[in-house]
C-alpha cells in the first residue's frame, strides 16, 4: 500500500550553521530516500522543516520513526498520513529547493494551530505549495 506523510517540525539547527547542515542532511536522505523508494520533498524555512514523504506504508513507518529520533527538529507534528493513489513527487526521491522564507509564517501558524484546525486543507495546501516550489 502506498502512503503520503506530510509532517512540520522546529529546527533546532543552529541558524550559523544551517545552510551546511540542511545540505548535508538532503544528501544523505536522498541517497536514503532512493534506497527505500521513497519519494517527496523537503522545505526548510530557517526555524522550521515541512516535509512531505511517499512510498510503501513498511518503508515509510520506518523513516518515520528514524526522523522522530534526529536531534535537529522537535515538535515534531505529523499533519496528514493517508492513503495514496499515485506519487506527486515521483521525480524526486527528496526535492529540495533552498531556504524558503515564503512559507515560514505558515508553517509556524500549522504547528501553533489548535487541535480542531482542518489537517487535510493545511495538508493540501503545503503539499501545492512544495510542487509548486519544486517546479521552479
């Protein structure tokens, strides 16, 4: 079965040493993502990650738990885990395009948002907001 994870988190990246870190870190979830023929992309905005995941629901799960372990991020806030009929992001195993300062705001809004906000609208939206990022 195939699955989408779309989930915001807080950097705890040191804002010095982000640009390096980040670099770092799309390198090797690429190569990772590959592997596991997972699929999706990543936004960084400075003080937060968005980051949407694609592939089986065993290799997902998996990465999940891995990502809950990295001591660069917490408050970790899975914003939507569904069911998927065909990959969005099936040309990259992990988009990444820069630092984007457009979305911080929101994204910031997403995780201070109360537990009764509609999860599959923010889903909806920053999942357009990363294709249409990517496709810049």
């Amino acid at each position: 079965m195939l699955v989408s994870t779309l989930y915001v988190s807080r950097s705890l990246i040191e804002p010095a040493l982000a640009t390096a870190a980040v670099a770092d870190l799309v390198e090797a979830s690429t190569a990772n993502n590959r592997r596991c023929e997972i699929t999706g992309a990543l936004l960084f905005t400075g003080a937060h990650f968005a980051q949407i995941l694609e592939g089986s629901k065993d290799s997902i799960a998996a990465l999940m738990k891995s990502i809950g372990r990295d001591e660069r991020h917490d408050q970790l806030t899975v914003i939507n885990d569904a069911p998927l009929k065909e990959r969005k992001f099936q040309d990259w195993a992990l988009a990444y395009n820069g630092p984007s300062l457009f979305i911080a705001r929101h994204v910031a809004r997403v995780l201070a948002s109360p537990p009764g906000v509609d999860k599959q609208r923010t889903s909806r939206w920053l999942t357009d907001t990363m294709l249409e990022l990517m496709a810049v």
